[in-house]
C-alpha cells in the first residue's frame, strides 16, 4: 500500500485540489486504499493525486464527491483548479509549470508572462483583436496565480533569458514600465531565479524568431512551450525539446553576466524617470 504521505499547504491549483482532497478524506476517517476501493481506483492512484504528481480528471472528481458523501464540492474545486478561464490551448502548459523543478525561458519581445506586474499582463493581453473586459480580468487573474510556484516550499530554479528589445520597448506609459522593470529587478533576488540579458550587439541569432520556455523534473528536459501565431504550443517530442535545448545553449551563448544584466534593467529603469 502506497504511504499515507502528508500534502503541503496549497501552493498550486493541483495542489489545492490534493490538499483537500486529503482533509476530506481524513475527515471521513478513510485510508487511501478505503477511499480508492470505494471509487473503484487503486490506492497507488489516490496516492498520486494526493502528492501531486498526476492531475486528477472531472470524472475522479466527481467519484470523489460520491465516496466522501460531498454535495459536489470536490467537483466545482476540479472545475476552479484547471485553468478553466485561462484560453485552451494554454491550459496543458499550466499545469506542467507548475508541476516543474527547472524552468529555462527565452523571450525576445515581452516580459515572460510569469513575471509580469498585473498591469503589464493587462495592457499585454487587452492586446488580442476580438477579447472582452471580462476576458482579460481572468485572464490576468490566472497569470497572477501563476506567480504561486515562486513562494512554495521548493520552488523550481528558473533562469530567464531576455533580448534587450524588452527592457526597451515600451508597453503602455513609463510609470508601466519603471514598475515592471523594477519588478524584474526584484524577482532576481531571489535564491532559484537568474535573468540575463541579450544585448543588442548580438544582432541576428537564431532566437529572434519566437520564445519559449521549456520545463525539467530532477534536472530532466521533458516539456516545452512554444510561442506561435496565432496560438503558442505545449510540445513533448523529444526531438523538438532537443532542438530547442540547442537553441537555448545558443542564445545564452550570447548573454551577459547575470550582475552585467541587472545593471542594464537599472540602467532602463533610471532612463523612465522617478
């Protein structure tokens, strides 16, 4: 029998959902191999969910609510804990994020959306022809949550290689970017986080020609997302992740020092005035 293992304080939306599906379970006085023979799973399966390492479906959900006699509490958590407001095509990649312990990001033309102030993401998002104001509310909404992943127990290492371009280009006024900027500045205080720059001098290279972040587990390249047009794209081949590993050796290639990079995001940020 799988061990009854202790779940950390929500730090995720995967996370919340296995948290209390643990203090429900406790609650009702089951052990995991009890609850599974109720749901018809095995006990391996509800130790999984429980410590985050397999993402729960509508359907387990659902079962849930069942065995633990919930008036569909565990459902509407599934249904909250999914991204579901975030578009589509986006959702796969949210929940391998915040499933990673390495984050390599590359991003020519904007901050990575993990590292923006709430009003950069806005004026990012309200961007896109056709999205209501509705829309963008929760949509900036799920990009905030994202944010969880850096104040958890064990967050994942992140190194976030920026072109200059983004330092540079203005996205709404310079009250907008003194704040994101100063931000950046911020984030890279922290112990697991390291921002590079690309200056311009690089000139043509092989990273100008989208962004994208790709997600390791124990060290392990096992996932990536890839900007695109008119949608970006959650990718497992091993073959891409390859590719996209050479690239990013290439690009950071060209970087400067991790202290030589904050002194340029200062240096935009002093340009923006107090």
């Amino acid at each position: 029998m799988p061990p009854d293992t202790e779940t950390e304080p929500p730090q995720s939306p995967r996370a919340l959902f296995a948290y209390e599906l643990r203090q429900h379970r406790v609650a009702a006085k089951l052990t995991q191999r009890q609850l599974a023979a109720h749901m018809g799973y095995s006990d391996a399966m509800i130790a999984m969910i429980e410590t985050v390492k397999r993402p729960p479906s509508q359907r387990f959900a659902e079962l849930c609510d069942e065995a633990l006699g919930l008036d569909g509490t565990m459902k509407r958590l599934y249904i909250a804990t999914t991204w579901d407001k975030a578009p589509e095509y986006f959702r796969p990649w949210l929940d391998e994020e915040q499933a990673a312990t390495g984050l390599r990001s590359w991003e020519p033309m904007l901050v990575p959306g993990l590292f923006q102030t709430e009003t950069y993401a806005r004026l990012v998002l309200a961007a896109e022809p056709g999205t209501t104001s509705s829309e963008v509310d929760e949509r900036v909404k799920s990009r905030m949550q994202r944010k969880s992943i850096l104040h958890r127990q064990n967050p994942p290492l992140i190194s976030i290689l920026l072109d200059e371009a983004v330092i540079r280009r203005p996205v709404g006024d310079a009250e907008v970017m003194r704040d994101q900027l100063s931000y950046l500045l911020e984030v890279a205080n922290h112990p697991q986080v390291t921002i590079q720059v690309i200056p311009y001098s690089a000139q043509a290279m092989c990273g100008l020609l989208g962004g994208f972040i790709i997600a390791e587990r124990n060290e392990v390249p096992y996932t990536a997302y890839v900007e695109g047009q008119p949608n970006g794209r959650t990718v497992e081949d091993r073959n891409v992740i390859g590719k996209l590993l050479r690239r990013y050796d290439a690009i950071r290639a060209e970087a400067v020092p991790f202290s030589q990079s904050l002194r340029l995001i200062e240096e935009a940020v002093n340009q923006r005035g107090s």
